[in-house]
C-alpha cells in the first residue's frame, strides 16, 4: 500500500482481499503521524477507528457491509459526533464534548464510513487562511510556507496529503472551495438546504453548507448523495429528491458555459488564474460547447452584502457561548455582565470578536435599514441575477480565488485584505447555488488553481457530470 | 388624594397577556413541558442550545394559537416567520428568544365584556404571537450565586396583546377574566396566574378627559392574580395623578409590582431598555397555514362562552344570570348540553346543576367533567318529577343521593323502594287530598252534611293532580279518610 488516493483504490484492495479495513486504517494514522506538522488534525480517534474497522471487517466478511465500509473520513472540527469533542477550533468550547451525532455525519456512519478523527479549521469558520484557529495555523502541503485556505483548511489538507480518503467541510462563504483550490483537491458546496444543517455548529444559518473534500469527483458525489435530503430536525432542509449522483458522472451534449468577461478584463486578478480560465474556455469551445461571455454587474456587491448578513448572523448564532452553560467560563468575574465581558473577551479569538461586533451594529436599530435590510435586498437582486444567467446557460465558470495560495501572515494583518479572498466565491453563497471546485493545473510557482464551476438550483448531478467530463485528472 | 374625577382625568390600560400552552412538549424540542419538575430535568440538546442544535417546531403549538385567534374574531397570518429577539441573560440559552415580530400568527380582533356598569365593552387586540417561554433564575437568600432551571425554556407561550382601550382598573380585570376563561374553554391553558401559567403585564397612562394623545406609558409587571392586577393599575393611576398634581413628570418605565404592600417600585427606564436586533430566524421554515389546516383547526373547535351564553338565552328561555352561569365554564356548559338532549325542562335542568350538582362539586372539590352521575341519569329523575310520580323535594333529598350511590338502578326503582312513588305512597297522596280538600272548603262542608257524591268530584281532582296515576282503591280510602277527620 504505497498510497490510496480514492475510495476506488480502497475497494479494490478490500475486495482483491490484499487490505482490511483495519489495514487502511493503520495505513492512514500513519500518514497522519508522519504529516503532524502539516497540524491538519486536532484530535485524531486513533483507537476508536481500529475498533470500528475490526468491526466492518466482519460485516464484509458477512456480506452485510454498507456502502462506504473502508472509507476514512475525517471532518472539520464543525460536525457533532456523540461523545466526541467539538470546539470549532475555539477555546469558548474547550472540554465540550456533544451528546448526538450531526444528521450528515450519521448518514454515513450508517453506511459503515470509519470517522478517524476531527481537523482543525478557522475558529468558528470564520477566515481564508486558517490562521484564526486557536490551535495554530494549517500548513498548505504544496508548499508549507503557504496556507491551506480557509475556513476548512484541515479538511483540505488532510485530502491533500492523503490522511483520510475524503473531509467533511462546511461552506459558508467559500470555506471549502478556497481551501480545495488552494490544495489542488475537489470541494463542492451543494445547493443551500441540500444536506441537513442539524449537528454542524451554526456559523451563518442561512449560508451555512456542508459539503465534501476529495480527491475526485467519484468519492465527492458518492458522499454527497449519502448525506443529502430531508430531515425532520432540520425543517429548512430541502424535500427534494436527491438523485444518485454517483450512478452517472458522463455529461452528454453540447452545454452552454457562461463566463463573467469583467473578471478577465479587469485588475486584482492573478495573471495565472485569467489564463487558465481562459485556456479552459478555449479546451470547452474545441470539445462543442457554447462558450458566452455575460455580464454580472452586482458582482461587485457581493462581497458586502456577504460580510453584512454573515455578521449579523454569527453575532446572534454565537450568543450562547456565553460562559453559562457550557464551555470555558472566566475565572475572575465580579456580577454576571463582567462573566459575560471576560468569558467572550478571553475565549474568543480576534475575528470572531470582530465579526460578533460587526454583526452587533448592523443589526443595531439605529442602522438596521441602512445595513441589514439594505443587504437583504441586495442578496435577492444578485439571487435574481444568477438565477437568470442559470437559466439561460447550463454553468457558469469562474475563478475559485483571485490568487494562489498566499504566504502564512501574508494578509493577516489588515482584515479586509483577507475577505479579498473570498470574492469569488460569495456569489454562489449568496444565492444559494451549488458550486465545485476543481483542480485545474498550476501557477508559475507549481501551486494549484482551481476552476470554479456553477449551476442553477439543486443541480449538483450536472455539476459532477461536467466536472468530471472535462476537469477531471484521471 | 387626588383622583381620576376630581382632575377630570382619565384611565388609559392596555394588557399583555402571556399564557402557556398546555402541550406535552416545548415549543421547538421533544423535552415535556410538565409544571413542577425536579429543576433541569426537562432538557435536550436543543432546550441547553447546544451547538449543532435547530429549533424544531411543533405543530400543535401553532393550532392552539390559532384556536385563540379565531375565538377572539382575529385575522389567521397564512405565512408564519420566527424572528430573534437578541439579549444576553442566564436563563435564556440560545441569547436569544425564539418569536414572532412582524407576522404575528393572529391580528386584529378583540375581546368583548360587560363593563363595571353592564355596558358592553369591546377591548380590540393588538395581535396574538407565539413564543418560547425563557428558564427561571433563582436568588437563593444570602448567597452569592444565582442558580439556572432550565424546565421552563422552550415551554409554548402566546402573548396577546391589547389595544389601549381599557379605561377602568375593573374592567382590565374583567379583560383578563375573559381571555382565561377563553383559554380555558380552548383546552389551551389552564390559566392559573398563581403557578406563572398565565401571566399579565398592564401598561397603564392617564390623560385629561377629551385629550387625544396618550400620556406617557408605565409598564407594570409581576401581578400573580387578577386581583393584584386591579390592585396595581389602582395604586399606578394614584402614583401618576400625585405626579402631575406635585407638577412633576411621569417617566416611562418599567415597575414590578409588589403583592406584600400592594406598591410597585421602579425595574427599569424604557431609555435604557436592549436593542433586541430582532431578525428572520434562519434555523426554521417559515410556517404556511394552509386552508385545510385552518378548516380542520375551526372543526375542532368548542362553543365559546359568548356563543352559548346567546344560546341558552334564546334557545332555551333562561335568564341572564342562569345563562352566565352555565357558559361560565366548558365542564359545567357541556354538562348541562348533555342534560337538555333529555329533557325539555331547561329551566328545571339548570336548577339542577347550578344546585345540588354545583354543592356536589364544591364539596367534593369536583370538576364537572369528573361526576359520575350522567346526564341521562339526572334527566331521568326531572323528568320522573315532571311527570307528577315524584315531588321536587323528595326527589332532592332522597332519591338523588342514592343516584349519587348507585349509578345502575333506575330513578322509578330507587323511588318505589324508598317508597316514594306518588300512586302507592299514602303520604303524598294525603298531602294532595289535604291540599284539594283546602282549595274547596264549600265542598268539603257539604260532603260532610252527607253530599257523599261529591267524592267523585275530589277523585277527578286527584287524578288530575297525578296526571290519573293514583291508585284509586288507595285514592278512594285515602279520600274518605281525609274528608271524614277534617270535621
């Protein structure tokens, strides 16, 4: 077992009786071992995953396995699983552990996966470099100067450097499909409302999306179609049926792929990233494709709009890391606002304090219409404009990120320097829609660019099947 | 001391009312809902917030406050979103209350009373929203520690609130009567202000007579009975007129009333008061009420006070306050519904159960709905009575007590074997012939001189008495019996 990149390897080796579950398991802790100082893992269930593969391993031997017995996943430090900790990488949430299992994760719990243990990430999801975790920054394994992108920057490096088959993610403004194409991995962020939100610890409710990291398409759809669909405890998930995305990966026809010409004409984009879009159009064109430029002037909005309702959001959703309940809790308090003050002051780090109090004012009545319902506004007219383009063409294609990955302390000095980050990729989360991110070639330093591809509503089958059509390696 | 008449002022009251929902479960979460429980016994995941964790709703919560609303004439919003209202304190977990802002499950509609003098009062509702209730905190005496129950978080409330349209601290009472009555024929709530069930705030103003502007707005809050509410709106209007007669201002505020002295002290200014950064809750789907739910929610819905009030006034000829009394409340109003599908004497029946059947349930520390005794049963014996077999206090006094006993053996067989039974029984039949032999003094005379055919006449008169069910060999010696001793 030099190396397993897919599930597929894996299956072969179970089914070719040359590997248990158990052996993967080994194979992958000691991967793990050898990538510590990538800091990819925050706890890493060493015991626990044997124990579970033993088990699978008598479940095949019965014929009675699931479907992704010997798949190791491991999740972001944003997923419940009963009994285990869960901190989002905070010190707010030091000695938590949770007491059920998030409706994802259990769908493939129940599927024989073995979880093998919980990766670091921004505090709180909330960065794009992975420097705000309060357990140290990730390192990009192309380049260990360079960070993974964020917030699910150990998920994708984990995939990366091959220490689990595929990662949980979440995706709120681009979590995974900036740290995917900083990683040269594939990440979707599906539909909103696809995948049950119970159990992923709530950063922008109405953004929030969990999704996958892999390091091919297959894997990333296979899971997808597992966790995806209803759930009673969710009631903002969607009923839609969830096709088996897996089944069919071969896109058919010529499709109709849009593009926004003011990316490629205009500045703040990195050279290697316009040609690349550029020579991919081209690659679509020569395959039949009809190749559009459009126009998508409310692109320049997204950002804020972004940035005002995920503050509003979070400053609500983290109120209940109040010191009470659960959780760190100063020790020196005089009365109960002081515990307050102390409690958030010491456990939360620099950003999520800065986005609490962001959100706070936004929110705040004297400047409520001015920020908050202008912005939700806003997202409805970029949410109308999208729709509009998805109507009219099958995808539209963008870059993931404006750069490749940058230097570790490169932009964190002057936060919005670092939202830049997320500017391509809001768009989709503000409307809603599904999008992945691909692997698509590299810079002129060797480092990975994505391709960002993205459909209309709940069509993730198509997403995969074009992805996997045109930008897959193998 | 200055008074409302005295400075040609008037009372401005507007109430908020918060009622707990009687369902099994919380508002958002499986955890029961039960009153009294060892403290943080009834809490999930999702009552404790924890990460991870969504609100799921329940259903039945939205029917009850749809009940209030339509019994209350209310418009039913069709599309239900769930806002936050965002403040920090101990018992509420999440750091914000799960409720409803801008579309309030019910609007409009309103509460109709008979005020302090009979005239009919219509107080006009604001709106009807649901909410969750937030967990106790606890002082304990002497220490330095607050202690946290969190049964009470996430228990289903509905706060109705009125329009400032109550002018007397009588009426405000005779508001707050109303809506638990309401609750409690809705099955909704159980209204009991002492346990916290149903709690009142009263915002309360006074203003010149003829002033079309409202004057500045004192909340009052903590009252734990209807009483305590008059009480507080009485002594907050004497507070407000010494202010203005001293030519001071009122401010508005906040003050928990005290039920020790009947006082009220200041909580808080409204200048201070949080910014609640009210927004969509994004963890739950906004709420349709589709037309076949608000069909199937009317369906089941009881007869409301008001209604069967009119009912028994114009169906079955009963008085105004027999009326009242019978619509007062659901157990005793079903009751008495039952009774009259068998028997035609209504008035009758509602003697009987604001009677003996009311004195039954006092003693017995009874509600209506636990009486043994059918309806079906007590009609039997009206009816017995009506028919002439029995008298009224015969019927009270012996033959009742026994139903109370024996619920299988029937009023006719009860009566004969206590020998009660008017065409056997010597006694009643006397007591008849005593009585006819009175009406006709002249006759009785004449008998006596030896007219012995008028006898006849004394049977036909006895038998129309008993509607013909005297035995006439007993009515015959009976007849002769009397007669002949009245000399």
């Amino acid at each position: 077992m030099e190396s397993i990149r897919s599930f597929s390897d894996i299956r072969q080796l179970i089914e070719g009786k040359n590997a248990s579950c158990e052996d993967i398991v080994l194979f992958y802790l000691k991967k793990i071992e050898e990538n510590r100082h990538l800091n990819a893992f925050l706890e890493v269930f060493s015991e626990e995953s044997l124990q579970r593969a033993r088990i699978i391993d008598q479940k095949i031997q019965q014929g009675k396995a699931g479907r992704l017995a010997g798949m190791v996943v491991g999740i972001k430090d944003v997923f419940c699983l009963k009994d285990h900790k869960i901190q989002a990488a905070s010190k707010i949430l030091e000695g938590f552990v949770s007491q059920f299992t998030a409706t994802a994760l259990q769908r493939l719990l129940d599927e024989d996966a073995i979880i093998i243990g919980r990766l670091n990430c921004d505090e709180f999801a909330m960065g794009s470099s992975n420097e705000n975790s309060a357990y140290g920054p990730v390192l990009n394994a192309a380049d260990n100067s360079r960070v993974p992108g964020g917030s699910s920057g150990g998920s994708a490096v984990a995939v990366q450097a091959g220490l689990c088959t595929v990662a949980l993610g979440s995706d709120t403004g681009g979590s995974i499909r900036q740290p995917a194409a900083f990683c040269d991995v594939v990440g979707i962020k599906p539909t909103y409302s696809r995948v049950s939100r119970y159990g992923l610890l709530a950063y922008a409710s109405s953004f929030d999306c969990v999704g996958v990291f892999s390091s091919n398409i297959e894997d990333n759809a296979l899971v997808l179609e597992i966790m995806a669909g209803a759930d009673e405890y969710d009631s903002t998930v969607s009923r839609s049926e969830v096709p088996a995305y897996s089944k069919n990966l071969l896109w058919n026809g010529p499709a109709k792929v849009a593009y926004v010409k003011e990316l490629l004409d205009g500045d703040g984009v990195q050279e290697d990233i316009k040609q690349n879009l550029s020579s991919s159009l081209q690659m679509l064109k020569e395959a039949g494709h009809e190749v559009i430029p459009v126009s998508f002037p409310l692109l320049k909005y997204a950002l804020p709009t972004y940035y005002i309702l995920i503050t509003a959001e979070s400053s609500s959703n983290l109120s209940r890391y109040d010191g009470v309940k659960y959780g760190y809790r100063t020790r020196d308090a005089k009365g109960i606002l002081d515990m307050y003050k102390k409690t958030r002051t010491q456990a939360f780090g620099e950003e999520v304090r800065r986005r609490i109090m962001l959100g706070t004012f936004v929110l705040s009545a004297s400047y409520y219409d001015a920020f908050y319902t202008k912005a939700q506004k806003v997202r409805n007219l970029i949410r109308a404009e999208a729709i509009k383009i998805l109507t009219e063409h099958d995808f539209l294609l963008m870059p993931v990120t404006p750069t490749t990955a940058f230097k570790l302390g490169e932009h964190n000095k002057n936060p919005l320097e670092m939202y830049l980050a997320d500017l391509f990729t809001v768009q989709a989360s503000v409307a809603g829609i599904p999008a992945i991110s691909v692997p698509n070639g590299y810079d002129a330093n060797n480092l990975p660019i994505g391709l960002q591809i993205i459909a209309n509503y709940f069509e993730e089958e198509q997403l995969y099947q074009f992805a996997n059509t045109y930008f897959s390696r193998s | 001391m200055e008074s409302l008449q005295s400075m040609n002022y008037e009372l401005v009251v507007g109430l908020e009312v918060h009622a707990q929902l009687s369902t099994q479960s919380k508002i958002y979460a499986s955890d029961a809902t039960i009153f009294g429980c060892e403290p943080n016994t009834n809490i999930g995941v999702i009552t404790l917030a924890h990460p991870g964790t969504m609100p799921k709703l329940n259903k039945k919560v939205i029917e009850y406050a749809i009940k209030m609303g339509l019994a209350c004439g209310c418009e039913i919003t069709r599309y239900n979103i769930f806002c936050r209202k965002n403040y920090f304190y101990p018992d509420l977990p999440k750091g914000y209350q799960l409720t409803q802002d801008k579309t309030p499950i019910c609007m409009g509609g309103g509460i109709r009373v008979n005020g302090q003098h009979g005239e009919e009062i219509y107080v006009r509702l604001n709106r009807i929203h649901v909410e969750e209730d937030a967990g106790k905190s606890l002082h304990p005496e002497g220490k330095a520690y607050t202690q946290v129950d969190l049964n009470r978080a996430g228990v289903p409330l509905i706060e109705i609130v009125t329009e400032p349209d109550i002018r007397h601290s009588a009426d405000a009472a005779t508001v707050l009567t109303e809506v638990r009555k309401i609750v409690r024929f809705l099955g909704i709530c159980d209204g009991n202000m002492e346990e916290g069930s149903m709690r009142c705030d009263a915002n309360v103003s006074v203003r010149p007579i003829g002033s079309d502007v409202y004057g500045k707005k004192v909340e009052l809050k903590n009252m734990n009975s209807i009483k305590q509410v008059r009480q507080a709106i009485d002594h907050e209007v004497s507070r407000q007129l010494k202010l203005i007669s001293e030519g001071k201002t009122i401010v508005s505020e906040t003050r928990t009333f005290d039920p020790v002295t009947g006082a009220s002290f200041s909580m808080r200014e409204k200048e201070d008061l949080n910014d609640y950064r009210y927004f969509p809750e994004p963890d739950l789907s906004p709420v349709r009420v589709t037309e076949e739910w608000l069909e199937a929610i009317k369906k089941s819905m009881p007869e409301l006070p008001d209604t069967l009030k009119r009912r028994f006034l114009n169906e079955f000829g009963l008085s105004e306050a027999d009326a009242s009394f019978l619509s007062d409340s659901r157990d005793v109003a079903s009751y008495y519904q039952e009774l009259v599908s068998f028997t035609k004497n209504y008035k009758a029946a509602a003697n009987w159960v604001m009677g003996p059947l009311q004195t039954l349930a006092n003693e017995k520390g009874l509600s209506f709905s636990d009486i043994e005794l059918k309806p079906g049963k007590l009609a039997e014996l009206i009816n017995f009575i009506d028919e002439g077999k029995i008298t009224y206090t015969m019927a009270y006094q012996q033959v009742f007590p026994v139903m109370l006993e024996k619920q299988n053996i029937s009023v006719a067989s009860i009566a004969k074997d206590l020998n009660l039974v008017i065409e056997s029984n010597t006694d009643a039949l006397k007591t008849l012939i005593q009585q006819i032999a009175c009406k006709y003094p002249d006759k009785v005379k004449e008998y006596r001189k030896g007219k012995k055919g008028l006898l006849g006449m004394f049977m036909g008169e006895l038998m129309k008495e008993t509607k013909g069910k005297a035995d006439p060999k007993i009515a015959t010696n009976l007849l002769k019996e009397v007669l002949e001793e009245t000399s």
